[in-house]
C-alpha cells in the first residue's frame, strides 16, 4: 500500500472501527500524523497561538490538528488489532504508562492473521490457510 493511499484510506474511514487495517496502512497514518503535528506545533511558534510560554507548549493550531486525527487514529490503531485477530479493545492497554505502549507497540508490529478471521477477510488478499485433513 502507497503512502497516499494508506493515508486517504485512514481519512475516509474516520470513523470506521470495523474491519482490518494492514501494518502499512497503520505505520504510514502514524507517521503522517506525526508529521502534522511537527508542521501544526511550528505553525504555532510562528504564530504564537501557543497556550504557555515555555518551549514546547502546545498552542490552538496543534490543538485542532490532534482533535481533527484522533478519531481515525483511534480508528486506524483498532482495525490494526483487528487484522492480528485481537479485539478493539486492547488499544485500552495504551492507558497503562510504559508497558500498554509496549504491548500494544508489539501488536502493531506483528503480522497480520492470513486469510480471514473474525474480523474480516485479509487485506492482502492472501488466500485462506487451511490445515491438511489426516484422513
């Protein structure tokens, strides 16, 4: 998957919890948004829309920026899980300082589960893996 296409992918579905996501639809959003924020926070320095005074304080423009991205990088992260066969609600996990960023950093990285699972058919469109019968 493009890096475009990884991105408009997580826009449009903003707010789209069900299905699976591939890890570079994921790593591409992530780093799109990181990127913005980089842009959003300098944009706030020149402006000096920040809320605080000291270096590194977040400002109206960062602000917009992560309230406009959160929900589909809530959206993106759990469809993600969704494609390793975990639940939505293991991005719960990240609540936990250190170790839920750890986990669920884990997750992210894994492969995805082949063929489909309880969560939708594999978005590589890998054919179904199917055991060998003994019979």
């Amino acid at each position: 998957m493009s890096p475009l296409d990884a991105i408009r992918s997580a826009l449009t579905q903003y707010a789209g919890f069900s299905g699976r996501a591939r890890r570079s639809e994921y790593w591409w959003f992530f780093l799109f948004t990181a990127v913005v924020g980089i842009i959003a926070g300098l944009l706030d320095d020149v402006f000096g829309t920040n809320f605080g005074s000291r270096p590194g304080s977040s400002g109206v423009i960062s602000l917009i920026v992560t309230l406009a991205l959160l929900l589909p990088g809530l959206a993106v992260g759990v469809r993600r899980l969704h494609d390793t066969n975990r639940s939505g609600w293991w991005i719960l996990i990240g609540l936990i300082p250190l170790v839920g960023g750890i986990v669920l950093l884990v997750f992210f990285i894994l492969d995805g589960t082949r063929g489909s699972n309880q969560y939708g058919p594999d978005p590589k469109g890998a054919p179904e893996v199917t055991a060998p019968s003994l019979a």
